[in-house]
C-alpha cells in the first residue's frame, strides 16, 4: 500500500474511534451504565492517570521490542478485548477497572500512530498535514455520526461505534503496510527515556509544546459551558465547537508546504502569540462572535505547535527514539499538564468565566520568552 494512503486511512479510522470515545465516554458511563456524574468524572480522572503512565512508559517500552505495525495491533487488540469486556458490566467497581485497563491500552495507540508517520516522514515520502488534516475530518464525522446514532438507538450506540471502530482498525493493520514500520527496533541502553532527555534542544522542546498545549485546558473543558452561559441555543453549541476543527483541517492540509522553511522554534513562537490572542480576546470581549472568531486560532494554538514537535523529532531525533518521545509529549503535553491547568481553569471560572480562558497566558507567554532565549543556543 501507498505510504501516505496508509497513514491518511490509520489517522481517519484512530480519530473517528477518538470522537467517540473523548466527547461520549463520560456520558455513557451515565446514560448507558448507570453511574452518577461524580461517579463517572472520578472514573475518568483515574483513566487519565492510567492513560498518562501508560503513554509514558509502557508504550515507550513495549516499543523498544518490538515493530511499530506490532505496537499497533497489540495496543488495538488489547483494547478490542477491553471494550468488549464492558458489556456486561454495571457495578461502579467494575466500570472503574476496566476503565483503568481501557485507558492504559486505547490512547496510547495515538502516540503509536504518531511515531508511525514520524518515522514515515524520515524517509522522506509522506506528507504528514495532509494525512493527519483527514484524522481531524474523522473525529468531525464520527462527532456527527454518534450524536444521530444516540439521538435514535440510546447511548448504548457509543460503546459499539467504538468496537466497530476499533475492529476496523485492527483489520488495516493486517493489509500491507510501509515496510520500515515492519523493521524491528534496534535495542540499545542510549535509546531509553534518559537517553532521549539527554540529547540537545529536546527537553526545552518538550517544556515548550507542555506549556502550549496545556493551556487548552480551559478550553476543552470549559468551553461548552461558557457557551451555555453566554446563551447560546445548545443545538448551535456543537457547529461553534466544531469551528476550531475545521481550522485544524484547513491548517493541516497545508501544513507540509504553508510555512515549509520556517524552523521549529519560529513555528512555535506563532503558536505561543497565537494563543495568547487567542485568550485574551475571550476574555475581554465575553460574547459568542468573538469567541466563534477565536476559534480560528486553534490552528495556531494547537495545530502550528503540534506540526512543530512533529517537525521537530522527525528530524532531530533518530528513528529509534520517536516512541519514547512521541509517549512522553503524549503523557505530559497531552494529558497531565491539561489536568493540573484544568484545577486552575475551574477556580477561575468560578470567579469570572472569562477569567478560566485568560489564566492560560500563564502558559503560553513563558513559551514566548523560553523560545526567545534558547531558539539560538539549542538551534531547533
């Protein structure tokens, strides 16, 4: 198969599963399995602790063993199994095990897909942003889909969009593939997580793309309901949501030509003053045409500085440490850092909504400044 066919049909099937499973889980943990919201939220902040350790280091070491395609059907099957074991299920202890087991095994197959296409843009024959621009149009459709599904079949539709998802999925990895995702990894003591902290320019990196991504914490969780607040009619909330996507696609798409000689460090410093725009307008201008206006900076804020670590490791990194790199931006960038901020989100909005959105230049002005002083010294 075609390389970039094949990272652009593994991006499109991982991220329809993931608008099933980020949007929907919590709500069917309720709906479908009985459990109280206070219930749910602590079942899924346990998940994310177990997501965390997972994608840092179990992922990284199962990794190191064994081929890329092989991390990806193992991962794929374990959480098939998983989810299939759900079924049955409805007592809270139950639920919160299998959640522990399903977020250890199911997201850490985006860091597998994610050092699949890093390794793919080694060789030189891919183009990443118009591959992963069709992983964002999946979790748009699969956003879409589930919600017609629940609205008619219950929100028992969930888990088995999931399963269909996922056996979907699996079936790909058994069709011919790239063949370096094939080469089993070279097993050196270099290439462990120490290693990788030791090479030059990447723990100031990985500090940078922490601060940027983090800062969407308020965001995704307190979105919606800043919406909510601002009165917005709810069938409408989903469309404006969904505007900030749209902007990732359409940066995507472009993403391997837009921008193409700009170096890492610059694509980061655009998303750094990107975002910090992005939530100071929110907060000074509390109404839903702006906040429908700064959705088009999460191409900036989330999709340039996403594009820059994957840049970044692509060519800094050799092939072998993609993993444990791709593991730990998925676990502190991607998870733990977006929980700490979310605690302070919360405190936030309680005083003044606005304020949630404005606490996260915390993040992103720091992001300015490191850039600005370590972007010729690391020379990234």
């Amino acid at each position: 198969m075609n390389n970039q066919r094949w990272l652009s049909q593994n991006f499109f099937t991982f991220f329809f599963t993931w608008g099933v499973f980020l949007p929907y889980w919590t709500g069917w943990l309720v709906q479908a399995k009985g459990l109280t919201v206070s219930e749910a939220s602590m079942v899924m902040g346990f998940g994310l602790l177990a997501r965390a350790v997972s994608t840092m280091f179990v992922f990284p070491l199962v990794s190191k063993y064994v081929s890329n395609k092989k991390v990806i059907i193992l991962f794929t099957i374990a959480s098939l199994v998983v989810a299939l074991l759900y079924i049955p299920l409805t007592s809270f202890s139950s639920l919160l095990v299998m959640t522990l087991l399903f977020s250890a095994a199911y997201p850490a197959l985006l860091p597998a897909v994610e050092s699949s296409a890093a390794s793919l843009m080694q060789e030189g024959n891919v183009h990443y942003g118009k591959a992963r621009s069709l992983g964002s149009f999946g979790f748009v459709v699969s956003v879409l889909i589930i919600s017609m599904l629940t609205a008619s079949l219950g929100e028992q539709a969930i888990l088995w969009s999931m399963i269909i998802g996922l056996i979907a999925m699996l079936i790909m990895q058994f069709m011919p593939g790239p063949a370096v995702l094939a080469v089993e990894p070279v097993r050196r003591e270099a290439l462990s997580m120490k290693g990788l902290l030791k090479i030059k320019g990447f723990p100031v990196v990985l500090i940078i793309v922490i601060l940027l991504q983090g800062a969407h914490a308020a965001y995704y969780n307190y979105g919606y309901i800043y919406l909510q607040d601002l009165q917005v009619n709810p069938f409408y909330i989903g469309m404006i949501i969904n505007v900030a996507v749209i902007f990732e696609i359409l940066y995507f798409l472009k993403a391997d030509t837009f921008l193409a000689r700009w170096r890492p460090s610059s694509l980061l410093m655009l998303a750094a003053i990107g975002s910090t725009l992005r939530w100071i307008l929110i907060f000074m201008f509390p109404n839903v045409w702006v906040f429908i206006l700064s959705q088009a900076l999460h191409a900036l804020s989330f999709g340039v500085a996403h594009f820059a670590f994957i840049r970044y490791i692509s060519k800094a990194l050799p092939k072998e440490q993609i993993p444990n790199a791709q593991g730990i931006y998925s676990a502190l960038a991607m998870s733990l850092s977006a929980a700490v901020l979310t605690l302070i989100g919360g405190a936030l909005y309680e005083i003044k909504p606005g304020l949630a959105f404005l606490g996260m230049i915390v993040c992103s002005i720091p992001a300015i400044f490191i850039i600005l002083l370590t972007r010729k010294q690391y020379k990234y």
